[in-house]
C-alpha cells in the first residue's frame, strides 16, 4: 500500500502510521466507523481516496457505505480546506442579529461561495449552524478562534489578521 | 486541606472563553504570585454562569461580586483592591449589582433572582475539571443511596412520582421511559445520552457538560442500576470540544474512584460509558436516528414502533434521555419526588433551562421553575429588548418549534401552554425577536435549515420542505403571488400527516405559528410587495435623505450598478429605484448617515 512518491516518503509514512494505530485502537469495537473517521481526518485534514480505501479494506466495510456516511455528514469532507477555516454562524440567535450580512461580506471579501476555498489555500469558508455560542451573537470561528459580536465592517480587519 | 480565605471562580465555558477567559486566569494567578496571596486566594476554573453576553465574569467568594466584562488590566486592581485591601470595585461589577451600594449575593441579583437552578445547580459554583469538588456539593450520593438502599423498580417509582418529563423536545414523561426499558427483557440493554444539542440558538445541555460533566455521568449510571444495563453511550456534538474534553476527564475520574467499570461502590453492579462524537446532522438529535448513527451509519430515522425501550441500538432495549432530564435525576433521588412536585405547574413539573437569545440585553442561560411567564423572563431576568425597540414575538423550540407573539406574554410557559399557542417547550432555545424582525423572513430562515437537515430519506420532508421553501422565498423577494399563502398551508398540513420522523412533522410548525399570528405579513409581502418589519432587503427602497446629504459622492461612487445620480456639492443625490439592487453599500459608506431604507 505505499503509493508514495520518494520525496515525500517519510511525511506521508507517518501519517499512514498514525492512521493503521486509529485502525487498530479501533479494532473489534462496535460501530467504530464514524470515530475512524473523525480521527482520520484529523491526520489528513480531509477525508483522500487512498484513506478511504485503507479503511474499507481494514475495517471490512463496502466503499459505497463509506462513502454514504462521509456524504451524509457535514463535518466530513472530501476536499482540502484552507489553511484558516471560516465558519459563520447562521443558527437563529445569529440569524436574528443580522448573520448573513457578515457571511455575504466573507464571500465578497474572499470572492469565493460557502463551501469553497480560496486559490491559494489559505481561507475556506462555511456557514454552520449553532455553535451554542449565542450568547455573542452574530460568531464566526476561524478554526479555533471564537469573534462574537461582530459588524460586517469588521471582516476585512479580520481576515487581515489571517494575511 | 488547604482552607483559603477567598475564591476566584473565572467562568471557562464557551462564551467567556472567546471573550479571553483563559489570559484573565493566567493574570489573576500572575498577579496572586506577585502580591504572595497564593496561600489566601485559589482560582478556580469554574463553568458557565449563563452571563455569556457580559463575558469573561469572575466572581469573587465569600461577598459572591461578580465582576463582568472584563480586560486583563482590570485584574491587577482586582487584586489589589478586592483580594488584598478588601474593597470591591464597583465600576467592573455586572450591570444591576452596580446601581447598589452594598453587595448582594449571586441569588440577589436581578439575573438570578427569579431563577431555580437545580440542572444547572453546580454550574459556574465548582469546578468542572475536578471530581472532589462534585463529591463535595453531594455528588455521587445518589448513586449510592441508590445502589446501596433502593431496589431498581424503587428508582423508577420515585421518578414517576416526580412526575419529571423529558427535556429534549417532546415531554414525555421519564419515569414512565425507565419502565418501559426496565421491563424490556434482554441479556443486554443500553443507557443513551443524547446531547447532540442541534437546534439552532439552544446552548443548554453545552453549559451542563462544561460546568457540571460529573451530574451526568452519575445519572446514567443511576439509569443503568434502574433499567438493568451495564453500557452506556453519550452521543455528543463535535463541535463542542470543551464539553467532550470534560467529559472524557469526568468519565476517567470516576472509574478511578470506583464510580464507574466494574463492581461500583462493592455492590456488584457494572457500569461503563463511552463517547460517540457526532458528525453535524441535525437528525440525529432524532432519537432512532441517533441510534442508528452510534452503530456508525448513516443517520437516518426509522419508524416507530418498536421504540427504542424495546428495540433499539443494535436491537436491543434501549433507553435514551437528553442532557438536561439526566441532570434533574440525581436531585430528585436525593430530595424525594415531592421536593420536586412542588416546583412548576400542574402538569410540568421542575424547572427548564432556556437559552434565551436574540434582541435581548442578557443573552444567556436561565433555569426558570415550569409556569414563569415570558414577561418576567424577558423583562426582569433578561433585562428586556435592547436600544428601546419593541417586544415582537419569542421563537421556542426551533425548527420544530413555533413562536409565541406579544399578545402572550403573560402566558405561563409549561409544556402544554406552549403546544396551546402552537410553539413547543423543545429543547429550550428562546429567541426574543422585536419589531424590526420580518416574521415570514424567520419562517423562510428555518425552512431553509430544514431543507439543508432533510435526511432525504422521505419524500414529504425532503420534497415538502424545499417546495415550501421556494415558496417562502418568492414571497420575501416579492414576488409572491396570490394564492401562495394557501399553498403553504396545504402543504404544511400534507408535510405534517406523512412525514417519517419527529423533525420532519413539526418542520411546517415554524410556518404555521407565524401564519397563525402574523398572517397580515405575509399578506402584505404578497399583496403589496411590502415588508412591515423592514428587513426583506428586496421589498425595500433606499432614500438618500436630502437634508442630511452633504453631496459628498462618495456613495455614487461605491454603487455597484450606478443607480446613484448627483453632481458633488451641488444638492443632494438621488436614488433612482428602477436601477437599485438593493445591496446596502451606500449606507454602509455614506459618512453622514444620511440613507436609509423604508
């Protein structure tokens, strides 16, 4: 299974590593597929072919139901995100506090639509629902960073915090 | 043990840690070493409050001053004047103990006053990270009174005389749940937890996993010894990532103390739980979809029955309550059913978390005894509606749910009051909405996340919703037609009728309560293409104000369609209509304020 190219041998070596101890922690344990996937795409940021494929082989699940549980679930992806993910709250208390004008100034900002990522890899962004911060109503996240109480003017001095 | 002569509780929840809770600890230990107070002062890591609009809040024991909203250069004069010279500082407290010369007690102020916290009871009072301090406030103690005195059909006896309902949504009554999973007849049965908290605006169950974790896991083992299961799963969000870290921490204590794995207490009684993180699908807070999704599938609900009590992870007896209803079992069992019958309505029993959120001053969380009315949660523990504006309408329940309008307010909030005027309890979101919230624009907003949650797997709700969807839309662009209104309302009831699950039956629900109290709205977006509330962007014309417009330019020059006409400082610009696309820009720009739209 090392369809690796020389170069990068030992990079994409340890991330396989890291993926057959998941593989293996998992092992006999009921229902195990979705926490599989979780960790896996936490090693590779998203959820490649290649990754999929080692789990149906190990885990002994059909491609197709994996992939049916990858679709059906918003946190999987099966494309790269950006380096910095933008995630714009659009539950109801943010709603109600004018959310979607910050989202439509992240897309202007970005020049790119929910779910897309900028060419160069560095922003990606989505509209989720609820993070049950509502409390500081309207919430972006990027990543790990909580913005509460946000204008729409604000965004760009945002985003240029990121640049 | 150490005795120290003050506590500093800094609230590490959610809320307060966006607002810098953590440099705020770090500071206050800083500034404890700098001043040698160490031996005198403890900080502790505390949970949420419910104050998280005024966050990060420290709150200072034994005076219990609460100190709100505050900047890391506040905490060395904390230190200095409170902690070292005994003198509050007044201008940081939070907001109505400031008006007061002397200090009340958490249980004095206006926020807490009217409040009764027993899910939430330790929530922002210990700290969550450690299990000493939950034995300390009588953790634990019902699960061995339970595992030690009471038979299992005892257990369910009490709780059926409390007469407690489940929490999550609908209201069924738990004692009743525990019985019929306790008669189930297996070699093998499940305890669940769902706290899979997915409606939008709800944020109750969050704060009991990062305040007080250890409240449930005592509960699911009491559940455990009640219906006859040695395994237990908590289906918890992912994207709550201090609640699953506490969590596990909870989890990891009591097995060490022996409160959790095998032979608990020496009693012989087995009890092991385990985390499943789900993966953002709004469905599976469904209870047969959340199942489904711990057997590690796709997410979908299936019929019932047989319901879970008989069938229900990998087939076998299962019983599930959410977050909050397992909170409210370890009290009951220590104080006796009656202690609890007292508290609430007729019917509705306890109390109810409410995140209360939207155009409100205290956003935050509230645990209210069954039967406060919406006036008192929104005018005096909430601190009513912000820059004047007027109370409209509350939204309860969320997607599912319906909203209760200003006409109600002194309707007491209980299960059955709510269903009355179309709303549901839910799970406990509470959005107060004031008058420049468009009703039919609220309803569109939650169609929308119902088409987006839709698992697809029945027509009625994965065809129904969007049909309606399209619907809502067209008539908050304006281009509703006549007739639409009536179309809505057939496919509501059709929806309502035939859809497989719980979610997809009470999707109209958000549609049919606004239509119910708010229907001149939506006659007026169809009708004369006008928005009442002023916030369908579409059915609104921007007006440059002639008086004010300094004919600086400068929104001519941002307009994106050249709709803006006007020579610079000759008179004021003019909006031609027929161009505008509505987007907003002038305002935003305009340096005088001098556009607005009607």
């Amino acid at each position: 299974m090392s369809s690796t190219c020389s170069c990068s041998k030992e990079f994409v070596d340890e991330r396989e590593e890291r993926l057959t101890e998941v593989i293996e922690k998992y092992r006999g344990v009921r229902g195990a597929l979705i926490p599989v996937l979780h960790e896996a795409q936490e090693i590779y940021g998203y959820l490649p072919f290649h990754v999929q494929k080692r789990i149906s082989e190990e885990m002994q699940i059909p491609m197709g139901e994996i992939y049916g549980v990858i679709t059906f679930y918003t946190q999987f992806s099966l494309e790269p995100k950006g380096e910095y993910q933008i995630q714009v709250c659009l539950g109801t208390a943010c709603y109600v506090k004018g959310a979607n004008l910050i989202l439509e100034k992240f897309k202007e900002k970005l020049g790119i639509d929910v779910g897309g990522c900028t060419e160069d890899g560095k922003f990606s962004l989505q509209a989720c629902r609820c993070v049950g911060a509502c409390g500081l109503a309207p919430v972006v996240m990027i990543n790990e960073d909580v913005y509460g109480g946000l204008k729409p003017s604000e965004v760009e001095k945002i985003l240029k915090k990121y640049q | 043990m150490q005795i120290y002569r003050a506590h500093a509780l800094v609230c590490r929840g959610t809320g307060c840690s966006s607002h810098k809770a953590e440099e705020i600890f770090n500071e206050l230990e800083r500034q404890l070493q700098d001043k040698k107070l160490t031996n005198e002062v403890k900080v502790v890591t505390a949970g949420c409050l419910g104050l998280c609009k005024s966050g990060p809040n420290l709150v200072i024991y034994p005076e219990g001053a609460i100190y709100s909203g505050l900047q890391v250069e506040d905490v060395e004069e904390i230190v200095t004047e409170h902690l070292l010279k005994g003198r509050i500082v007044k201008r940081l407290l939070f907001g109505d103990t400031e008006a007061d010369a002397g200090i009340k007690s958490l249980d004095d102020v206006g926020f807490f006053k009217r409040q009764k916290r027993i899910a939430l009871r330790n929530c922002g009072v210990i700290n969550p990270e450690s299990i000493d301090e939950y034995l300390a406030f009588d953790g634990y103690k019902a699960l061995t009174k339970v595992l030690t005195e009471m038979e299992p059909a005892e257990v369910i006896d009490v709780l059926k005389k409390s007469q407690l309902r489940g929490r999550g949504g609908a209201g069924f009554p738990t004692g009743t749940k525990w019985e019929f999973a306790a008669k189930a007849e297996s070699k093998q049965k499940y305890v669940c937890c769902n706290a899979d908290e997915g409606d939008p605006g709800a944020f109750m169950d969050r704060s009991i996993l990062e305040g007080d974790p250890h409240s449930l896991v005592e509960a699911m083992a009491i559940a455990g010894y009640a219906v006859g299961a040695d395994k237990g799963f908590i289906y918890i969000r992912a994207e709550y990532p201090i609640a699953v870290k506490r969590l596990r921490l909870a989890i990891e204590q009591a097995k060490e103390y022996g409160l959790l794995g095998e032979n608990i207490l020496n009693t012989g009684f087995n009890f092991d739980l385990e985390i499943r993180l789900g993966a953002g699908a709004f469905v599976c807070g469904e209870e047969t979809a959340l199942l489904t999704s711990i057997e590690g599938k796709r997410g979908e609900p299936r019929p019932r029955p047989p319901f879970p009590a008989v069938k229900g992870l990998w087939g076998q007896p299962t019983l599930l309550n959410n977050v909050e209803t397992y909170a409210n079992v370890p009290p009951i069992i220590l104080n006796g059913p009656d202690w609890f019958t007292q508290i609430g309505t007729e019917r509705s029993k306890g109390t109810k978390v409410f995140a209360v959120g939207g155009n409100i001053n205290n956003t935050g969380l509230v645990e209210i005894p069954m039967g406060t009315t919406l006036r008192e949660v929104i005018y005096e523990i909430g601190g009513g509606i912000p820059n004047g504006k007027e109370f409209k309408a509350a939204q309860t329940g969320g997607p599912s749910g319906g909203c209760i309008p200003a006409s109600h307010i002194d309707t007491p909030i209980d299960y059955d009051t709510l269903v009355e005027l179309g709303a549901m309890m839910g799970s406990g979101g509470l959005i107060i909405m004031d008058e420049d919230t468009c009703m039919v624009d609220i309803a569109r907003f939650f169609l929308e996340f119902t088409v987006d949650e839709s698992c697809g797997k029945c027509p009625p709700c994965r065809i129904g919703t969007k049909r309606m969807l399209e619907i809502l839309s067209r008539i908050t662009e304006g281009r509703g037609e006549e007739g639409d209104i009536e179309k809505l309302e057939t496919l509501a009831k059709n929806i309502k009728a035939a859809a497989l699950c719980g979610l997809g039956q009470t999707a109209p629900n958000p549609v049919l309560s606004t239509l119910r109290y708010f229907r001149d709205e939506y006659e007026a977006h169809v009708r004369d293409k006008k928005c009442p509330a002023g916030a369908c962007k579409s059915l609104l014309d921007y007006v440059i104000d002639a008086e004010i417009c300094k004919s600086c330019g400068i929104c001519a020059k941002n307009c994106p369609v050249d709709a803006i006409e006007g020579e610079k400082k000759k008179g004021p610009f003019v909006i031609i209509q027929e161009k505008c696309i509505k987007c907003g820009t002038c305002v935003e720009k305009c340096p005088f304020d001098a556009i607005s739209a009607s």
